[in-house]
C-alpha cells in the first residue's frame, strides 16, 4: 500500500510542471513566424530555434526542415517550408 501511495505521489510530482524564474522564448515577429509557430510550434518548444540558432545556417536549416518533413512526417506544405527556412536564416541564422 505505501509503495502505491509513493508511486501515486511520484506520479503527480512528475507530471507538474516545474516553476523557474526563466522567460517563455518569444520568436522574432517578421515574415515568416506565423508559418514558424503554426508548423513548428505544434510538435515542439521554439526554444529549440533559439537554441540552435548559433550553429545553423541557410543550408542546415533547410536539411533540418526537410528532415522534420521526411523522417518525422511534418505535414509542412512546400511554400510554407520556403517561408520557414527563409525565416529561420534571416532571423536565426548562425
């Protein structure tokens, strides 16, 4: 009974979200973020923009939205994958 009452508290411990001092990443409003956060933004945090954003250049982010598209099926149509690599090297081009 004590193991499933620990498990059951464990459980909710992990399921609530932590509380930090730190700023909700907000992309750069300019052409392009609303393709950015309807395709995006509906499977993963837009930290991961910020994040990589040093090391990425026209070239990586175009093979890193292709890959999004080809090997984890992101419904991206092509003119908005134009837009979103055109709007990640501009704004978060390495």
């Amino acid at each position: 009974m004590r193991l499933a009452i620990f498990a059951a508290s464990l459980l909710a411990f992990a399921a609530t979200p932590a509380l930090t001092d730190e700023d909700a990443i907000v992309l750069k409003n300019a052409p392009g973020v609303k393709q950015v956060m309807e395709n995006c933004a509906a499977c993963h945090s837009v930290d991961y923009i910020q994040a990589n954003s040093p090391f990425l250049d026209h070239g990586k982010w175009e093979a890193t939205v292709k890959k999004m598209i080809a090997s984890y099926g992101a419904p991206i149509e092509a003119k908005d994958a134009t837009t979103i690599i055109d709007y990640l090297t501009a704004n978060y081009g390495g």
